[in-house]
C-alpha cells in the first residue's frame, strides 16, 4: 500500500492501495471480506463528519445510497469505524473524462453518446429529489467499456463544489481553485444562492462543451475572473472551435448554459432525448457520407447466351412434364 499508516483493515474491508485524494477525502481500493468484491473505500475529512455535521453527512449519504442506475456508482455501505465514517463505493474502473479530454476535443458522436448518459444518471438523481451539485470532468469515470459513471451523487454539499458555493458568496473568490472548481459552477451557484437540478444541467452543459472543444467555457486568468465569466458571459458556441458540430447541438448547449434557470431545458430526461435525436442524426449523416458498396444488378441474357438459356429451360420443362405423366 502507499500509505502504511492506514490501518490495513477498516470494518470488513480490507485495504488494498490508496488511490488518492477526492472531493470527499482519500480514497482506497478495497476488498470487501463480507461479499468478496472490489469497492472504493472513502475516508472523509475528519471534520466532514465531526460533531453536528455527523448526523446530516449519514443521512445524505443514506439518501446517495437509495441512486441505483448504471451510469451511476453506487454506493454500497456507510461503516463506522474508530469513531469515523467510511463510504464504500462501486469501484469504477478507468480514468476520469478529465483525463479522457486531455485538453482537447472528443470525437462529436462519442462525447454526445457520453453526455447522453450523463444526462440519464441526472434524471435518475433529480427524480429521487437529489442535486449533483458538484458536475465536473473529475467527477465522471469513464470505464473500461466506454460508459460513463458518475462520483459523489448526493453528496455535494460536502465535496470541493459545494464548498466553494460558500467561499463564492463570502468572498467572492476560491483561493487556488486548485482543481478548476469555479469553472463548473453554475450562475447561481456562484452567487451563493440556492439550486436545484437546473444547476446540475447548467454544469452539464459546460462539460460537454469542454468534450467538444477541449477547453472550459468560462475558464478565465484567476479563479476570481472565471467566477465572472460563469455569471456574466456568454461562450461562443462549440461548432466555431472548428470541430464538425451540428447546429442542434449547438443550440442544446446554449439553452443548457442559459444564465435564468427558466430559459434552462426543462430537465434531464429533455436533454437526454435530444442528445439521442442528435446521435440518431449523426449515424445517419455518416451513413449518407460513406454509403454501402452496392451490387450491380444482373445483366439480362442476350445474343446466344440468351437463345441457349431458353432452349435448357424448355428441356427442363419438358422432363417436368413427362414425369407428371409417369
């Protein structure tokens, strides 16, 4: 293991390596000794859990564990162990988009397929009165089967999102931002203000720009400045960055990144469908521009290949009909 310190063994889970730092705290993969099973092991902050935060931080993540959907990591079990808190995790194995963008654009089919799931998991969560709250290229694994699943659904009041709503409304700053936090934000979440799923849509949209484009669409020179740009400006849509971009899809995304919630599409389940309509555009376009080879049909029989094909067909006949009468 990395880190030896770490009791080997937390409850009935079995530590096996740290994998690093998240927005909830440091994260472990580890066995499960109860079911046999691979999951990530989550050890909050301390102070995420101490005192009065304790029992609102269980109860959230009571509710986190009721999301069941595919796109989704589940979250298995909430333990506690020498006075702290641990969340068990589905292991979703694979980078993160962060790292599957890598600064530049994704292919339009595959980032609208992407998205499209992404848009389905938010449904789900949105249906069951939750509020992502923290949407960002970090928070989205893409597995080893190409789908992608998404971290810390429910938990957004606790994790580097949900914190920097506090810091924006307070100061009007993010300190070092050190992991892009303010860019993802939605209007009114960097104004301090309150959210529901419209915000989450709001930081969809900025995500799938930034798969289309490779770049954030209100990345400014401080964290500061990005906070402003969240509020105040408007990008320019993804299909100027010189990428092959439908015009509908533009068009889905700048609803999506409308600064009042109200001009926002209604809701997931809207994206999601329109994200398909314009996949299924997609696949047909690209059909259309590498059309199927096409067999050419059969020459008819002429000159004597025709006249002799006549003749073998009457002597068949022919035989037919005498051994009718047999």
């Amino acid at each position: 293991m990395r880190n030896v310190s770490t009791p080997q063994t937390i409850a009935h889970y079995n530590l096996l390596e740290r994998l690093g730092s998240g927005a909830l705290g440091e994260v472990y993969r580890a066995r499960d000794l109860k079911v046999g099973r691979t999951v990530a092991l989550m050890a909050p902050a301390a102070e995420l859990t101490a005192g009065a935060a304790r029992d609102q931080f269980l109860k959230d993540a009571r509710l986190a564990a009721a999301l069941n959907h595919p796109n989704i990591a589940t979250l298995f079990d909430v333990v506690e162990h020498d006075g702290r808190c641990y969340l068990a995790y589905e292991f979703a194995a694979g980078p993160s988009l962060r790292d599957e963008i890598g600064g530049r654009s994704v292919n339009v089919r595959r980032a609208v397929e992407l998205a499209a799931q992404v848009a389905d998991a938010l449904a789900e969560g949105h249906s069951r009165g939750l509020v992502h709250g923290d949407l960002r290229p970090e928070n989205i694994v893409v597995t080893p089967k190409g789908s992608a699943k998404i971290l810390n659904f429910g938990l957004a009041r606790w994790t580097l999102g949900g914190q920097a709503r506090a810091k924006a409304a307070s100061s009007n700053g993010l300190g070092d931002d050190p992991q892009g936090v303010a860019g993802y934000l939605s209007p009114e979440q960097a104004l301090g203000g309150t959210i529901d799923e419209r915000s989450d849509i709001f930081s969809f949209g900025t995500v799938l720009y930034e798969m289309l484009t490779g770049r954030c669409p209100f990345a400014g020179a401080t964290p500061a400045a990005t906070l402003m740009n969240v509020i105040t400006a408007t990008p320019s849509p993804p299909s100027q960055s010189g990428s092959t971009i439908p015009p509908d899809l533009d068009a889905l995304i700048a609803r999506t990144l409308s600064k009042p919630v109200d001009a926002r599409p209604a809701g997931a389940l809207v994206v999601s469908s329109d994200l398909r309509r314009i996949a299924t555009a997609l696949d047909m376009r690209e059909g259309q521009a590498r059309p199927a080879e096409l067999i050419p049909p059969p020459r008819p029989a002429s000159g004597g290949s025709g006249r002799i094909a006549l003749m073998i067909g009457g002597v068949v006949l022919l035989v037919a009909l005498v051994l009718w009468f047999i």
